[in-house]
C-alpha cells in the first residue's frame, strides 16, 4: 500500500524509508559471504559469526535507550548521530583487516542501527496523522522490502567478482544524503514531554544481555576458555534477575516486565523468539555455509539460492490478513508452526547433486510458513495489550527480535562447533521451531479475533 504524500512529508518519507533500508541492506548483505570474509580474516567460518551476533547484541542493548535521547536532546541531533555513527561503522568494516577490526567496526554500526530505526520510526509516527499512519509505515516498508531481496544477489556478486569490503562502502553515500536530509527535514526540538529515565534499569538490562549473548555466542570458541564463557552467561543472568528486582519496585521501568501478566503477549514473544532465532540468526548463518563450505558454491551462486527467502518475506505481506481473517490465530499459527518446521527439516537432506531449482522451493516455502507465522505471534503480542502500554510492548518486542537473531547464529554456531554437521544443525534449529506448534495450541479460537477482523460467520472452527 503506497501513500501518496507531497512537499516535505514525501522526502521525510523518503529519509526514513531509506535509513531503514541502508539497516536492512547491511544485514542482508553481511551473512551471504560471511564463509568468503572468514576464509580472507585467516580464521574459521563459524568463528565468523562473531560479527553477526555482536552487531544484533548492540541494537538490543540500545534500543532501550533511543527514544529518551530523541526527547532529551531533540530527534535532529540524535537521528544524524546515528546516521553518522552508522556511516564511520560502515567505512570501518571496509578496512578491517582482523576479525576483531570487523567485530568492533560492527559493533559501531549496531550502536547507529539501534538509534536510527526506533526514532526514525517515531519521526514518521509524530508527523502523520492517525487516518494515515498504516499507510505510511507500509509505505516505509517497501525500501526494506525490495533491499532484503537484492541483498544477497548483490553481496554474492561483488564478493565473487570483486571485493567484499565494497560492500560497506554501498551505503556511504546514501548515508551521507540522508544526513543532509535530516538536517533539514528531521524536527530540532521533541514535542513529547520529558520522563525521567529509568537508568538504573537501562545499566542493568543492556549489562545483563550484552554479557549472556556474548557467553553463549562464545561458547566452543578458541577466543575465551569455556569456563569463562559459562561465568559471563551466569553473570549475565545475574544482572537479568537484578533488573527483575529492580522493575517491580519502578514505575517506569526501562524494560516493562509486567507485560508477561497477559497471556497471548507471553505465547507471543516466546514463539516469536524462537522463530525469529531460527528465520533471523540460524539459518541465514547456516545456509550460505552449507552452499559454500559444504557444497563449494561460489557467494554468487549461493546468493543467488538464498535470496528467494526474501522473495517470499515479501509476498507474505499479501497472504498474512485474509490468511488469519479466515482461519483465526490458533489454527493459522499452529499449522505454519508444524509446516514450517517440517520444510526446514527437508533442508537437511539436500545434497550437492539436488538441483538447485529443489533447493530454492524448499527455501520459498520454508521462509513463507516462517515469515507467516512470525507476523501472526507479533500481531497476538498486542491482543490484550492497552493503548497506553503499546509503546513499552513495542520496545519489549524490538529487544526480544535483536536478542533472538543473536540467539540463533550463537545456538547454530555451538552446534557446528561441538562436533556437528551441518545437517545436524539444521535438524537441531528445526526441532524448536516444530515445538511452537504446541505453543500456538495454549491460544483459544477467540484469541485475537478483533485483530484477525474475523466476524463470527468467518470463523473456522
């Protein structure tokens, strides 16, 4: 759905819309040849994955944190630091020469994501009004859209045929106009009264995920012994359990736990995680190294496989609201649970001799029941939730997305680096995804109806 907008809201539009884009396009771009980049950086594919979960670690520790800053020191300021931020990240990673370079060089530009989506989201949010508003978010969408396709085309491409550290440089001069355009365009000063910031809460939570994440994700590694890695998990969750405390006795905690009290918000974020840790972090890690490291496919032609994942993240828009309007959530998300877990077990039998026009529609209908049935548990979270608490379920839910996506190439990763194959990873992310079935059956036929715009002769019983 395409809004028509004219005069400032059109380039406002345009700036947001292409922020998000330049976020999508990096992490679209980063895991196709990641086996490429690991083999260059001299260390092992899965070592690699470090530059996957650091970046996705930052945004959820931060995210937190953005739109205080924005309503602190006004959107203008805190909108270009990111962008500018995210840019110096980005002309970073083209010149790392080490793993550790690439991994702090990612780390920079999770800090600019983290701040550029949330409040270029409310920008666009504050600027329209409520009859428009659907409208020109889906509109926003479509940039991403389109990048997440092309991503893995054009990763595979010039890693091939020319040099991946180019593919940081892609966004330096869309990074450099939208810093232009935020400076005119984005609003100097919040209209949005001040809150006192829980900060007590913001050290805790980001400590306590930065250091759980980082444990797991270096689990099995040659970088931190094991015992360390499982004493920064403990200490992590430590934290975790600090920041519970903490929350109960605040009225404005950074994080709001009490939301976990309604129960299609609790089915929705614990299904949502692990789908998102497996459509997210595992197999966009795993994929390209069975293709290449597995298969001695080249990043092209791997990409050139793996894009239509894309493809179908954007056909589902069109199938996910007549989908659900007829057969409600429980029956809509307990069949693409189950399906969608069986078609990610098939990847697991593919063979360097399968052809690739198998392996692709396997991939199609495996990311269509998956993106489908991510769009429904994030579209439950809100069921029961009230219009006053939609912007902390909001917040909670971006968290939980990044925090999965880490999740998902650290759990793929310990696998491979325990002994197992690449086809044993793939059966271990897919036994997970089939146990949200059972998950999406804890909901009534009830549950989410308004949402669904289901009437009563529509339901399927």
């Amino acid at each position: 759905m395409i809004v028509r907008m004219a005069g400032r809201s059109f380039w406002l539009l345009l700036l947001v819309s292409g922020t998000f884009a330049m976020e999508t396009l990096d992490s679209a771009m980063i895991s196709t040849p990641l086996p490429l980049i690991a083999r260059d950086l001299g260390v092992d594919p899965v070592q690699a994955k470090s530059a996957l979960t650091s970046y996705f670690l930052v945004i959820a520790a931060l995210i937190p944190l953005s739109n205080w800053l924005s309503d602190r020191f006004g959107p203008r300021l805190v909108f270009t630091a990111a962008i500018a931020v995210f840019l110096v990240g980005s002309l970073l990673c083209a010149v790392s020469t080490t793993l550790p370079m690439l991994v702090a060089a990612r780390i920079l530009q999770g800090a600019g994501s983290a701040m550029m989506f949330p409040i270029g989201r409310m920008i666009l949010i504050r600027s329209v009004s409520k009859q428009d508003l659907v409208r020109v978010l889906s509109s926003a969408s479509l940039l991403p859209a389109l990048t997440l396709v092309i991503g893995p085309l054009l990763a595979g491409y010039v890693a091939t045929f020319l040099d991946w550290r180019l593919l940081f440089l892609i966004n330096a001069p869309l990074a450099l106009g939208a810093l232009v355009l935020a400076l005119f365009l984005v609003p100097k000063e919040s209209d949005a009264p001040r809150t006192p910031f829980d900060g007590t809460g913001f050290v805790l939570s980001s400590l306590g995920i930065v250091a759980i994440g980082s444990g797991l994700s270096a689990l099995g590694g040659p970088t931190i012994p094991f015992a360390w890695s499982m004493a920064l998990s403990v200490v992590g969750v430590l934290l975790l359990v600090l920041y519970v405390k903490h929350a109960r006795q605040t009225t404005r905690a950074v994080l709001d736990l009490s939301l976990l009290r309604h129960r299609t918000f609790r089915i929705g974020i614990g299904g949502s995680f692990v789908v998102r840790a497996a459509v997210v972090g595992a197999l966009p890690f795993l994929l390209p190294m069975l293709l290449q490291v597995g298969f001695g496919l080249t990043p092209f032609e791997s990409g050139s496989i793996t894009f239509i994942a894309a493809v179908a993240t954007l056909l589902s828009r069109f199938a996910i609201a007549p989908t659900l309007r007829w057969f409600g959530f429980r029956s809509f998300l307990a069949a693409t649970a189950l399906f969608g877990a069986l078609s990610t077990l098939f990847l697991a039998f593919i063979s360097e001799t399968t052809p690739h026009q198998v392996v692709m529609a396997i991939i199609f209908v495996g990311a269509l029941l998956r993106v489908l049935q991510i769009h429904g548990l994030e579209a439950v979270i809100f069921s029961d939730v009230a219009k006053s608490e939609t912007g902390q379920a909001s917040t909670l839910l971006s968290v939980a997305k990044q925090l999965a996506a880490s999740a998902g190439v650290a759990y793929a990763a310990l696998v491979m680096t325990a002994g197992g194959d690449f086809r044993t990873a793939i059966v271990l992310v897919a036994l997970p995804l089939a146990l949200t079935t059972f998950l999406s059956l804890r909901l009534s036929k009830e549950d989410g109806a308004e949402i669904a715009g289901r009437s009563s002769a529509s339901k399927v019983t």
